[in-house]
C-alpha cells in the first residue's frame, strides 16, 4: 500500500521531454549508486547536496565570541586490514543490517563515507576509537 502510494506521488510529478531519459535512468539506480552520483556531481560542480542551513547573525562589534561547534559528522575515510571488524562498528553505530554495513565499508575504500551526523561531540570522539581500534581511518566534520 505504501508502494502505491510512492507511486501515485512520483507520478504527479510532470518531467520536461529533455529531462525524461535522464530521469528514467536515475529511477534505475541502486541507493548507493546514486549516493555515488551525487558525490561524484558535487565535486564535478562544486556544489553540495545538502540542505541549506541558517547563517548566524554576526556578534555585535567588540563582542568576539567563538562558538564551539556542538554537532559533529563522521566520516569512514579508510577501512584498514581489519574489514571485518570496520563492518561490526558500522553496524553498531548504523543500526543496519549486515548488507547494507558491508556496502558502506566497500564504498569507503573509493569514497569517504558519511557514518552518521549531527551527534554530539561525546559520542563522535566514541565512535571514532572505536573505528581507529578496528584499523579504521576516521574525520570528524
């Protein structure tokens, strides 16, 4: 039922004539072939994919106030010799099945790969020894 109504909802939406092969071909991919297009077009254009966010008012002259940066993304940026063990952690901090923490580990060694975001800077620190101790390279943005 949730399928029909996906359905119903991508149909509503009208594609240009010069567009429709493209989209067609973009219906066809994989979830991770087409996180891997999108990477590949952000650094082609020099664009990013994600969402905007809000710029914070400039502080009031004389006041210099440096905020500490709350939110943290961690990225697998290598696996290591420990592959295996790389999974188990991703798994961990993914929640997800075996499969899908396999493919994450496999696009890491092409790509960095986006581990999980907007955690706290506890949890992003954790998270990185815990990849290190498996043989992982990690970045915390």
């Amino acid at each position: 039922m949730a399928e029909e109504t996906k359905t119903e909802a991508l149909s509503e939406v009208e594609v240009p004539k010069k567009f429709k092969a493209l989209v067609e071909s973009v219906e066809k991919l994989t979830v991770l072939e087409l996180a891997e297009l999108v990477k590949v077009l952000e650094k082609k254009f020099g664009v990013s994919a994600a969402a905007p966010m809000a710029v914070a008012a400039a502080p009031a002259a004389g006041a210099e106030a440096v905020e500490e940066k709350t939110a943290f993304t961690v990225v697998l940026a290598g696996v290591g010799d420990k592959k295996i063990e790389v999974i188990k952690v991703v798994r961990d901090a993914t929640q997800k099945g075996l499969k899908e923490a396999k493919d994450m580990v496999d696009a890491a060694a092409t790509a960095p790969q986006v581990i999980k975001e907007g955690i706290k800077k506890e949890e992003a620190e954790d998270l990185k020894k815990k990849f290190e101790a498996a043989g992982a390279k990690v970045e915390l943005k």
